[in-house]
C-alpha cells in the first residue's frame, strides 16, 4: 500500500532554518518515476503549493513567497523527498504536506506543522 509520512516539522525561530522530509513507501518502482511536491496550508488560507520535483529533476519557479529561502531535493535511494527551508518568517507557518502523483492517482501524506515563532 503506497505510504507517505512526513517528519521534520516543529518549532522554528524567525530566521532559522528547518528541513522536512517526506518518505514514500510502496510505490512499484520506487520514486524515481514519480512527481512529488510539498503544499503548504495556513488556518483560513487556501492550500499554497510550494514546490515540485519531477522524475526529471526540481520544477525551477518556486512561489513568489518561498522563492531564493525554499528548495527542494529527493533521495531516490531513500525514497525520500526534503524541503529545505532556511529564513523562516511567521507567515510560513503552516501544515505542511507532500503528495505524488502515479500514474492517475495522487496519494497524500497526514501533514506536519511547522511554526515560526519567537
């Protein structure tokens, strides 16, 4: 059964700097073939997508808002997906999640909050 989970998330000072991680499991292939992105939802806020990492490498255009503090990179080997976010800001507080597409399905993870505080 196809399995996302994401780790990493927490508490975080403006300024600082977290990497989440999104780990897929029982996917036939592994997710070398599989396009994966991180979603971001905030309370009262639509579902803001952040980044993208297709079988052929990182989409380039990041949303204005992550864009130059936000990259994300994948581990094949580890079937595992990151988020490095570095100079958090308040409004970067969010539930994080990650989902792949597979053919014609999408599968998601539960979600990981992430909050910038000080």
């Amino acid at each position: 059964q196809e399995q996302l989970v994401e780790s990493g998330g927490g508490l975080a000072q403006p300024g600082g700097s977290l990497r989440l991680s999104c780990t897929a499991s029982g996917f036939t292939g592994g997710i070398s073939v599989l396009t994966m992105s991180w979603y971001r939802q905030a309370p009262g806020l639509k579902r803001e997508l952040v980044a993208t990492h297709t079988k052929f490498g990182p989409a380039v255009n990041y949303p204005r808002s992550v864009q130059g503090r936000f990259t994300i990179s994948r581990d094949n080997a580890n079937t595992t997906v990151y988020l490095q976010m570095n100079n958090l800001k308040p409004e970067d507080t969010a539930v994080y999640c990650c989902d792949a597409i597979q053919d014609a399905s999408t599968y998601w993870g539960q979600g990981i909050q992430v909050t910038v505080s000080s």
